[in-house]
C-alpha cells in the first residue's frame, strides 16, 4: 500500500526534468512538425483580449454528442453574458451521407437560434459574427480557414475530410440567407486562454488556458519570431497563440514518470503509446489509474475479501468521479468513501480498506496536478515568463480542474519546489467558466478590429 503511494509521488528533480524536457521538445516542434513530438499547432490568433472588447457575437461548439449555439454580450469591462441552447445530434447527422446535409444540419441550428435569440436583426445591420469552437483536427491556415484532418469521436461524414470547415459551414448557412458570417475556428482551450484574458483585464497578463477535463490541453501566446515552422509572410503581427496539444507531452517517456499501472492502461486504448501526458492526468483515465491499483491488491489478497466477482473487472469501468469523491470525503470514520464503495463496487470495506481508496486516490489526484505544474513550468520558462511579468495568470477549465480536490493546493506545492515560495505566491489560477463560448466569441470580436 505504501509502495503504491510511494510511486505516485513526483520528486523536485522529477519536475525540474519534467519543465526542462518541455522547453526543449516544445522549441523543436515550434521550428519543425514531428510525428512523435508535442504538437505546438499555431491557432492565428494574434492578440489577447484587454477586458475593454464589446458587442454581440455568437457562439457555437461543435462537441462529440451536442452543438451548442451561444449569444455572448461583452460588456466591455471583463464581464458578459451568454445564452445557449444545446441541440442533441441526431445520429443521422451524424453519420451524414455528405457534407452537405452534416453542415445544413448545423446551420439549421444556427438559423433557429438567431430567430429566437435575435429575431429583430436586420439584415442591413451587417452579419453577427461568429466564432467557431471546433474539437476535432484541422489544419489550420487562417483565423478563419482550416482543413479537417480527420473526424474523431462519434461523428463519421467521410466527405467532410480533407474540405475547408469554415467555407463548408458558411455556404451552408448562405444558402439558408442566415445572416452569420464565421469569423473565427478555435478550440477549447484557446478559448480557455481567450475568455481569461478579457476577465483577468489589462493589467494581468493571462499565461496560459487550460482544460482538465476528460482530455488536457493548453495554450499560451508565443512570440511569432519563434514559430518558425511557420511559413515566411503568415502574419505581421508579434504574437501569436499556440495550442500545445500538450496531452502529447512526451509520448516517448523520456522524462513521465510510468507505473505498472500506466503500462497497463496505454496497452487497454484504442491509441497505444500516444497522448501519454493525458494517460496520467485526465478524466478518462484517473478512475481506471486506480481501478487498476485496486485489482492488483484485490489480486494479492490484500483487500475487498467478499468483493463481488466481477466488480472490478471492467476496464474503464471506474469513473473519475469516483476517487475525486472519495477523496472529498474528509471524516475520519469516511462514511462516504463507504457508501461509494457500496454503491460503485458493490462492498461493504473496513474501514482500513476504506482509508487505503482514500489514500490511492489522493495520490493519483496529487500526481495529476504535480505533472499538470511541471508543465506549466515548462510554459512558464519557455516563454521567460517570470522574467516578464508580476503575475503568472493561470485560467483552467473542466471538471478535474474543477472538482478534484486539492488540485490548486498540489499544483501550488509542486510549484513551490520548483521556483521557491515567494514565486510560487506569483501564480493566479481561476476557473473559466463558459471558456469554449466567450472564448469564441472574443475571438469573433478581436478579428473585427483587424477587419
Ligand atoms: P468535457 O471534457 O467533455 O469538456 P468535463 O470537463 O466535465 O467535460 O470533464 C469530464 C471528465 O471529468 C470525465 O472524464 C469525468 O470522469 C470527470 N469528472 C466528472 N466529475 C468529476 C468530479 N467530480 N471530479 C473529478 N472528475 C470528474
Ligand atoms: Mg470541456
């Protein structure tokens, strides 16, 4: 049992390996693409918001079972207000025969939204500009231009590949004479960066967004200068933002630390030996780190005698709600660790057992945020960012971020053994509530400016 803790833990050479190692495949994949490499994929978008952008955008995010269409007012002082409706896609869109009837259906969507949301706008008052949150590949050739690399997740339009997004959507949506012009193709988490920029104001500049939910990602602002990658000419401006796809960190485990367990669980996906970074620290794999621990003492004897058979067995098969709620339960006697296990394992545990779930996933929660800041100080130093600015603002969003308990606390601790106590103070983190939406929306609004 301690052995299994003790493996968990992360060392403050381990970060320093992890942060230093981050910095260098991360400047390598901004001169050149790699095939095994951390993707670093340039977003173009060129500036963060000041707090100051208003106006009505629309929004919407196209996820694995919903779209979502969002009106996003910016009030112009770090504040806003959003109303969205979610549209549940029928599997017949889904598995669309063309790419045609896959984006009509979307702006169909679009086209009921703006009636009930903005039923007196007026066609000479121009188009709403919108942004658009899209979760799947793209090859990226313009704030507003990207080509699908491939779909993932549920949808299967097979002629959609290989087409632009945005020229596909909007043909779609002129020839149902919806008055929306598609400004700007972002995803998540530079709308994570985006949305806490214009929160945090002027005079905080936002390093990084983050989502810590069923995947992880991160973007931040890097200097144009050393995106080399990108060709000669792309943009004048300075800056650009950089969607790391850092769940690819270090996909040949040069510096992650691997348990039997990890091993185990890259071997059960359908995508062996990437997104290795993810493979520790998010939801879809957290509950199986510890179903997996919890077999192997179940195996040994060790735990759960009268555990039904059977009850461990599913791969995948603990949510990481589980231990995330197991770990909030902090009375002694955990009442509520045993009545989880009663309900997810079918076992009434002693209250050694119950103490030793608590333990794992305590450890498991601790190592996903101790990892999650070796990364950040990867960010942090590649981008000199202590040398730059006061603070080092941190927007995250999804639900591990969220809920996991202790996340901050781990990752302020791993933070203070990489830098000293009084840099640690440096760090800001803030949830960012609704970031795909306002981000989007920002992004719509920030294009404008330029246009
Ligand atoms: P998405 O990734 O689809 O945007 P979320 O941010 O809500 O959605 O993340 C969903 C993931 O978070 C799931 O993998 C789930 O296991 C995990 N999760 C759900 N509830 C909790 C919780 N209370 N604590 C920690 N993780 C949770
Ligand atoms: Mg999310």
């Amino acid at each position: 049992m301690n052995k299994l803790t003790a493996d968990l833990t992360v060392s403050k050479a381990k970060l320093d390996e992890i942060a230093d190692f981050f910095v260098k495949t991360a400047t390598s994949s901004l001169a050149k693409q790699t095939e095994r490499g951390i993707p670093m994929i340039p977003t173009y978008v060129t500036k963060l918001p000041t707090g100051k952008e208003k106006g009505v955008f629309l929004a919407c995010d196209l996820g694995g079972t919903n779209f979502r269409c969002c009106s996003v007012v910016l009030n112009g002082d770090g504040t806003h207000k959003i109303t969205q409706d979610k549209c549940h896609i029928p599997e017949e869109v889904l598995n669309a025969k063309s790419h045609v009837e896959f984006y009509d259906w979307l702006a169909s969507c679009i086209g009921d939204f703006v009636a009930k949301q903005h039923p007196n706008w007026k066609s000479d008052q121009g188009k709403l500009r919108m942004g658009v949150t899209f979760s799947y590949p793209v090859n990226q050739t313009g704030l507003n231009r990207g080509t699908l690399v491939r779909w993932t997740k549920k949808v299967n339009v097979p002629d959609a590949v290989g087409r632009d997004v945005c020229v596909d959507f909007q043909t779609a949506m002129d020839r149902r004479n919806i008055p929306v012009y598609i400004a700007a193709l972002i995803n998540d988490t530079t709308g994570a960066l985006l949305a806490r920029s214009y929160m945090a104001g002027e005079s905080v500049h936002t390093l990084l967004g983050m989502i810590l939910g069923t995947g992880t990602n991160a973007a931040y602002m890097e200097d144009v200068a050393k995106i080399t990658k990108l060709p000669a000419g792309t943009t004048q401006h300075k800056t650009m933002a950089v969607n790391t796809e850092w769940g690819s960190f270090d996909n040949d485990l040069q510096v992650l630390p691997t348990t039997r367990f990890d091993a185990a669980i890259d071997k059960l996906t359908l995508n062996p030996t990437v997104h290795m970074f993810e493979k520790r620290i998010s939801g879809m794999f957290m509950g199986e780190i510890l179903r997996q621990m919890l077999c192997e003492l179940h195996g040994k004897g060790l735990i759960f005698k009268n555990l039904p058979a059977g009850s461990l067995d599913k791969p995948f098969g603990i949510d990481t709600a589980t231990p995330s709620q197991i770990e909030a339960d902090a009375s002694s006697d955990n009442i509520e660790v045993k009545a989880i296990m009663r309900d997810v394992f079918g076992i009434n545990p002693t209250s050694e057992e119950a103490h030793a779930v608590r333990k794992l996933s305590h450890g498991i929660g601790k190592r996903a945020a101790y990892l999650v800041a070796g990364a950040i100080g990867g960010v942090v130093n590649l981008t000199n960012a202590l040398e730059k600015y006061q603070y080092i603002d941190i927007g995250g969003d999804g639900s591990v971020y969220e809920f996991y308990p202790g996340f901050e606390k781990h990752m302020r601790e791993a933070l203070r053994l990489l830098y000293g106590e009084a840099t640690e103070k440096r760090f800001k983190f803030g949830i960012v509530k609704d970031g795909s939406g306002i981000g989007a929306a920002l992004c719509a609004s920030l294009s404008a400016e330029e246009a």
